[in-house]
C-alpha cells in the first residue's frame, strides 16, 4: 500500500517537519518506522513464547547548511516533537561542516508496485498463528521428531518527508514461518516459508520438509575435511548473496576500496546472474527506501561478470550518478544493502544437480557464517540441520556438520549448474528469490563429530 | 508504580492470570561516528514503552506498546491474555517460576562523569583527534572512530509486589584504522573490535586514550599489509584479553544458557553440548585453571545491574569451577527443573522484548603466577594473537574458528615479527583442557559485547566478559586456502 499523503503517519512528519524549518533548518527530512509485528515461538512440539509490538518511532534529519544532526524519538505528541526538533538542531548546531553539501530526495516518481501488503498477515490473530504451529508440530509428531520454530506476521510501516517536497508511505506485511525438526539423537532438519501473504504458507509442508529431513539425517557418518563437490540448497544459497551484497555490492564498498567489485570484472561462471529488485512481486515488493528515493532495479552479476552496485543518495553524489534507492535510515555509516536480491534460474532439476556429483555433499543451511578476510570474500561457517553425502549422485547418508572456509567468489565461479526452481528466503540484508546450486569445489575445514 | 503498569496489573488480575509482571522502560542513546575524517554521523534516540508478561494456564503471553496511556494498558494487558490463552493450545508443560521472595529497591550504575552532560563538541573534538592521529601516522584507506552512550530508566513490578527502579548507563569509544593494497584490507583497532563500551560514564572514553593509542593501530594496519601470511599448522597461541573474550563469549557464555540446553533457542541460535547430564557428571569443561563466573555485580560490566528483567536480584554465578562444568545461567522458569533458584540471567532488550536468558559477565577469572608478559616469555615457540577480527561456532558451541587482526611470533619468549590473517579453530572442551597458562590480574580486564543477538523476534543485548589472557598448547592455525 503506497500513499503520498493521506498516511497518518505522514501528518506527523508534516508537523517535525515544520518545527524543523521554525527551528532553523536549511533542509530537514522526516523518516516514520512504524511496526505492528506478532509472533509465535515453538520448541520440544509447543508453544513456549508468544509476543505481539506496536511502535512508532520518527527520526528526523536537521540540516543547517553542512552541518547535519538526526534525532529520533516514539514521542510524537506535541511537547514530543518538540523536543525532538530541538534535539536535532542542537546536535547540528554543534558538528563541523562537512566537505560536502548534503543532499536530500526530490519528489519523484515512485514505482507502481503491487502484491506487497496483505490483510491476512496484517491482520493476523494468535489463534491463527497457534493454528500454523499446531500443524508443523503434527507433522513432526508424525515423523517421530519434534518441532522447534517461530511463525511472525509483521505489518511494517516507511513513512518519508522532506523538505524538497517528497511525500511517500508505505506499509508491506511478511509472514516467515521457521521450522528445525529434531530427533532423540540430534538429528535435525530444517524448513522455511516465507510470504506477504500469511494465508498461502502451508504449516504442515514446511513441518514435513524439515522433519523429512531430520528422519533422513539419523545415523550420520563422518567426513572428513577436504574438497568437495556440493550442492547448495536455496537456504544455504542465501547465505552466498547476502554476504556479497554486503562485502562487495555497496557503493560505499567501493568507494574505500574494500569491494572486492570491479566493473566487468568476471566473478563468477557464466551462468551466475544476480540483481536487486524490490518492485518485483516474485519477493517482497516496496516502492522507495529510506531517503524516500524510488527503488530500482539493479543488475549486480551478469552472467559471470560485475555489472553494477547499489546507490544511496550520498555515494550517488560523490560518485556523480543517480540514487538507485537503496538508501537505510539516516544517519547510515553502513552504506546502502541490496535488500532484494535475486539470482537467476537455471534449467536443472533436483536430480540433474545431484547427478553430477561422483562424491560429494548436499548442504541444506549455513550456520554463523562471518567473514574471515572480507575483500576477498573468504568466509567460514558450519553446515547445519541436514548435510547429506553424496556419491555417484545419489544421497547416501547423513554426514556430521562440517565447517568450511570458502571464498564465496571461488565458489560463485565454480558454479556449474543451476536450478530451475527458486524460493522466496529471508536473509540478514532483506529477502531473496534463489535456486539451488551446484559448485564444484568447496572447502571444508573441520568437522564436528558428536 | 505509574497508573499505566497498576491499570496493566489490575487488568491482568481480572482476566484470570496467576502472574503478570510490567516493565516500563525509557532509553537514551546517543552516537557519533567520524568516518575519514568527517563527522558521518551524531545521532540521539530516544524511545520508551511498557511490556506486560502474563501466565495464564501456565503459558506465557507477552505483549508491549509504545504508547503510554491507561486505555493503551487495558488493550495490551488484554492481548497478553489472549495471547497466552492461545499458546496454552499447544502446549505440554505448564510453566512454573521458582519462589523469589518479593522485590523492592533501587540500583544506578555508578557514573563518574555523565556522558549526557559533556557537550556534544567535546565529543566531536575527541574523536576526530584521534581520527586525524590514525590518519597522520600511516596512509590508510579509511577509518573509523566511534562514540556511544546509552542509559535506560526501568521499572519492574509484579502482581506479588515487588516493584523495582533502575538506571543503566554505558558509554564507549573506538578508533579503526584500515589500510587497502590490492586484494588486501588489514584492520587494526583500539580498545577493541566491539567499540570499547563499558558500564560507566565518559571516564570510561577517556579512559582509553584513542589518541595515544592512534599511531601505533595506524602503523600496524598497514603493516600488516606486507606482513607473511598466518602459515597453517599446529602451534602453542597465547590470546590477548582482546581476543579471549570473545572466546568465552562464544564457547562458554552461549552453551551455558540453559534456555539452549532445553532447546527454547533452537530454531535461531541453536542447542547446547552442555546438557543437563554433564551437570550432573561433573563435565570436565576445561583445565584445572579454568575458573568462570557469571557476574552481575562486577563492576564495569555491560551485564552488571541490580536485579535482572524478572526481578531477581544480580549474583555472581559460577559456570567452570578448576575446569569442572559447575551452573548454568537460568531463569525462573528453567532454574526449578535443574533443582535450583535463578541466577538472575533474564534480560530483555527494551520494552517490546520479552526477557530471555542471557549472559549477565561472564568472567574467566585471573590465575595468581605469571602475569601475561610472563606467560609469553615462558613460550619457547607460538603465536601471540590480538584483537578480534572474525568469528564463527556451530549450533552446539562445540566447533569454534576465530580470526583475529594480528598475529606476532613467539620465539624463544619474544615478540617477533607480525603475521596477517591469522586463524584458529578447534572444539570448545578440547581447546580449554589444552590451556596450560591464565594470567594473574594485572592483565585482567573488563570488555564489553554491545551487540549480542539471540531470540526471536530478535533481541540485541549488552554482555561483559573480563579475563587476563590464556595460553593454549597444540591448536589448529591458519586454517584455509590462502
């Protein structure tokens, strides 16, 4: 749902916003983060954690030629606002300038994107929620494991304002249902469903997925450290494009000289394509970011070779180009994320994936991954809740979870075929539609045994 | 008791439940960041609201609104009803909560100087001096120099009568330098990777002197960038307080949460290999000169209070006793099925968060002997690792790999040149019965971890760990493919 200006959200930024100006701004811009978010947590087949939030909260950036303070507060009545507007302008008041003139949104057209909100998450009840859970647990139930997860319905709320004239809002809903499944002896599996829409998740499919998969990791074997062929499930996948996005597909990145991006640089095999597009309804569609610039589509990899980085409004200046709206709440030292990336499908199903594999792993997730040395995107973490050997390309038991330290661009280029279906995840920068991979050479470092 | 939390006690009175508590929470956060020499960012927030918690047939419903009003508490302790109503559904075992006498009192963290009162320009001027140190002494790519101060005003009261205040402050500041050549991108920082944050006031930024500290992590970062390459193999590590308190964030902290070992976490943060039988066994969790405490009361800490999120007064818990797996940090609901009383571990992460279990500081104690110089001079062949860059452990706490920003060889009990990117992996009880040397006080230090992520919807929390520096014979370095 997107509104210029009708929002109630953005009546009160029309009050900051005008304090602001009272109070001496040059230029202000008022950002609302609103969120009316539930969820219902599960461990051992019940229901042990139950919460629901409502908050509100305004961040207002004051500018005073180049001086810049940002105050935010839950406090919108008057005397609240007040306050605030006083707030900012006084941490201006009292900064150096800066080398650089601050740069604010201009109104703009905003793209026309649907299927973002849904009433049924929005107006999701506890009962509803303890219906989901109570349909995973008796899938587990039986399987003969038992279900430990989380099932929220959030409804989210970006209100942004500016004093160059920019009026947008926009609320979006995300149901996420998360399932491990675990056995007497440890044996754990794991499922995932992720939707605007909280009435399309199935509780009981994600329940069997992931008790299928604890009920085939009984009995593991251990394998030991090396290298191996893999094939990445969508979850693990996840893991590959969020890190990236956030070591080398930042403009900031870029810019100190610590992304591993080149433009044409090849990165990756031919058939790996990725980009953001928070428009698209196949993920999690919004129409503007936090500085209240529309969202763009942005090609990262084409077809094995950097094509291009994500924008906010500052790299956008200093670089001389536009914003591509991928901009986070001022004031953002992180830089701007890609929050809704993609990866292109390919034409192998399941069977042809695992076909090409003579001895090697079937990883399911990843466990704390972090980067061990971030220019070069090598990163270390653990396999988790379904690691499976593979030989002659047939899975042939479960194996004890393995850690790996992989350059995750070695094994972008080593990617030698892709799936054909994709799934709809979450990840730590957003969400992201992704396939299964098959890479041909990955590190793994250490096992765990049990 | 404000009319928002007795309207919200008196509601869920009425809807039947045999326990409800309130919290009100108001909190202050304030942050500057210089980035290469401009201010990038100087940020104040400021939010505030309640968080009911209820039982009602032994299931929990929470609920929580930033909007303060009586008619806003009749709603949200309502929903909590329902909301525990509906988890009673699917649920086996009803909740009970041990017998903690009722509370009452008031706790402030002790602030030498009040970081709200120092004008914002002092800040500024301090961390761009030592901005301008880092970048004066070494061409670096970019740097960091960081500034937070955070104070929370809460309120605890219960349907029983115990009824609590408190003012929790922390404050801290960092400086990073970043030095780029090609491929390669070496960090180096001060105090610490985690923004040198303590319980205390501006002392606690004075206190670490970023200025002094400037040239040398400058110097060091780009040093590094020619610096060999950490060589695998099998070597003798001596860890720095910098780096071993991550360590025993990770390895120790995490699996001693007994909301893990009973499997509340295991759907994001994971289970634990510290299971209830290895309590009772007598586990053998390290060497004999391995004593860790779970410490609320120390001072200085991220975890210290008066009482945690549901009332329980702040204790010092042991964890590892001479290397023996000895407690665990509890709750009210979990403490009883282990036959004990709480430890005080529930801590929330403001008013929209229900209280989990987390580490309040847990502390690997000082060992009388060898100071940390000592313990290095006593090192024929190793590596001495400093401040942390990278972690990573499994889903039980057992399978552990660490980076760290610099390595130095140990030779024949010297300091000797630097290695870049070092590594160091093992599994959690193997690596701490391999610990040979703790340090005595003298390098014993408070370190804090602002940024600790568990539960879900997720919480952030503020844990401290103090420790000396340790040494450990026969671990894995350099792991991976350089």
């Amino acid at each position: 749902m997107v509104t210029r200006d009708r929002a109630p959200e953005l009546v009160v930024a029309e009050r900051l916003l005008a304090l602001a100006e009272r109070a001496g701004a040059t230029q202000a811009e008022v950002v609302m983060l609103g969120t009316d978010a539930a969820l219902t947590r599960f461990a051992n087949s019940e229901i042990h954690q139950n919460v629901a939030e409502r908050d509100l909260v305004a961040s207002l950036r004051f500018v005073a030629g180049r001086r810049v303070g940002v105050a935010s507060s839950g406090r919108l009545d008057d005397e609240g606002l007040r306050a605030l507007a006083a707030g900012a302008a006084a941490l201006a008041g009292v900064q150096p300038e800066l080398e650089e003139p601050v740069v604010l949104a201009e109104p703009g057209p905003l793209p026309a994107v649907r299927g973002g909100w849904s009433a049924a998450t929005a107006e999701a009840s506890p009962e509803l929620r303890a219906e989901v859970a109570a349909a995973v647990i008796g899938a587990a139930g039986e399987a003969g494991v038992l279900a430990f997860g989380s099932f929220s319905t959030d409804a989210d709320t970006l209100a942004v304002a500016n004093s160059r004239g920019v009026r947008a809002a926009e609320t979006v809903t995300r149901a996420r249902l998360v399932t491990i499944c675990m056995g007497a002896d440890g044996e754990a599996g794991y499922g995932e469903a992720l939707a605007v829409d909280a009435s399309t998740i199935d509780g009981a499919a994600v329940g069997r997925e992931a008790a299928g998969r604890a009920v085939r990791s009984r009995r593991p074997v251990t394998l030991g450290p090396g290298t191996y062929p893999v094939v990445l499930e969508p979850y693990a996948v996840v893991d590959l494009l969020d890190m990236l996005g956030t070591l080398g597909f930042s403009a900031l990145a870029v810019e100190e000289g610590r992304s591993f991006y080149e433009p044409g640089r090849r990165i990756a095999s031919q058939i790996v394509s990725t980009w953001d597009d928070a428009t698209d309804p196949a993920g999690t569609p919004t129409a503007f970011d936090a500085e209240g610039v529309g969202k763009q589509r942005v090609q990262l990899i084409d077809r094995g070779v950097c094509a291009g980085v994500v924008y906010d409004l500052a790299t956008a200046a200093r670089a001389g180009r536009r914003s591509t709206g991928h901009g986070l709440p001022a004031p953002n030292t992180f830089g701007p994320v890609p929050g809704n990336q993609f990866m292109a499908a390919g034409d192998a199903t399941r069977e042809e994936l695992l076909a090409g594999i003579d001895l090697g792993v079937l990883v399911t997730r990843f466990n704390y991954t972090n980067p061990v040395h971030p220019k070069r995107a090598i990163v270390t973490g653990m396999t988790r809740d379904g690691t499976f050997l593979v030989e002659r390309g047939e899975i042939v038991a479960p194996v004890h979870n393995l850690r790996f330290t992989q350059g995750y661009l070695d094994a972008l280029a080593a990617v030698d075929a892709v799936g054909r279906e994709r799934r709809l995840l979450a990840g730590e920068l957003g969400t992201c539609v992704v396939p299964s991979v098959r890479v041909a050479a990955w590190d793994f470092t250490g096992a765990t045994g049990r | 008791m404000d009319h928002v939390t007795e309207r919200a006690l008196q509601v869920a009175a009425l809807r039947g439940t045999s326990y409800a508590d309130v919290r009100t929470v108001r909190r202050l956060d304030e942050r500057i960041t210089v980035r290469t020499g401009t201010v990038a960012g100087a940020s104040r927030r400021e939010d505030e609201g309640f968080g009911v918690r209820v039982l009602v047939d032994g299931a929990w419903g929470f609920a929580s609104s930033c909007r303060l009003t009586v008619a806003e508490a009749e709603r949200v302790a309502d929903l909590a009803v329902r909301i525990a109503r509906a988890s009673a559904r699917a649920q086996r075992r009803p909740v009970r909560l041990d017998d903690r006498p009722v509370q009452r009192g008031r706790y402030e963290t002790p602030v030498a100087v009040d970081p709200f009162s120092v004008p914002v320009e002092t800040k500024v001027a301090d961390l761009l001096a030592a901005d301008a140190a880092m970048r004066a002494s070494a061409p670096l790519a970019f740097t960091d120099s960081t500034y937070r101060a955070h104070r929370e005003w809460k309120t605890f009261c219960d349907s029983v009568g115990s009824d609590i205040e408190q003012v929790i402050t922390s404050t801290g500041a960092a400086i990073e330098a970043n030095a780029v050549d090609g491929d390669e991108h070496q960090r180096r920082s001060h105090p610490d990777s985690d923004g040198g944050v303590r319980g205390g006031g501006y002392e606690v930024v004075r206190g670490h002197a970023l200025q002094a500290h400037a040239p040398r992590i400058a110097d060091e970062a780009v040093a590094l960038l020619s610096a060999p390459q950490c060589p695998p193999g099998r070597r003798t590590i001596v860890l720095d307080p910098s780096q071993l308190y991550l360590q025993v964030h990770e390895s120790c902290g995490h699996p001693a949460e007994l909301d893990r070992v009973f499997g509340t976490e295991a759907s994001y943060a994971g289970t634990s290999f510290l299971t209830t039988d290895r309590l009772a066994e007598g586990f053998r969790y390290g060497s004999p000169l391995i004593d860790i405490v779970a410490d609320a009361t120390a001072p200085g800490g991220l975890g210290t209070f008066g009482w945690d999120d549901e009332g329980v007064p702040a204790q010092s818990v042991p964890l590892v006793r001479e290397g023996i797996f000895v407690g665990y940090l509890t709750s009210r609901e979990t403490a009883p099925r282990i036959d004990r009383q709480s430890g005080g571990a529930m801590r929330a992460d403001g008013w929209n968060r229900i209280p989990l279990i987390r580490m309040t500081n847990v502390n690997l104690r000082p060992r009388p002997g060898m100071s940390l110089e000592e313990i290095i001079a006593d090192t024929d062949d190793g590596l001495y690792l400093v401040q942390n860059r990278s972690w990573s452990i499994d889903d039980r706490r057992l399978n552990f790999q660490f980076a760290t920003e610099v390595g130095y060889e140990i030779r024949h009990g010297r300091l000797g040149s630097l290695v870049r990117n070092p590594t160091y992996t093992g599994i959690t009880p193997e690596f701490w019965r391999s610990c040979d040397a703790v340090a005595d006080e003298r390098s014993y230090a408070m370190f804090g971890t602002p940024n600790c992520g568990k539960g879900e919807p997720s919480q952030s929390a503020d844990v401290g760990h103090a420790c000396s520096g340790a040494r450990f014979r026969d671990v894995q370095v350099g792991v991976g493919r350089w």
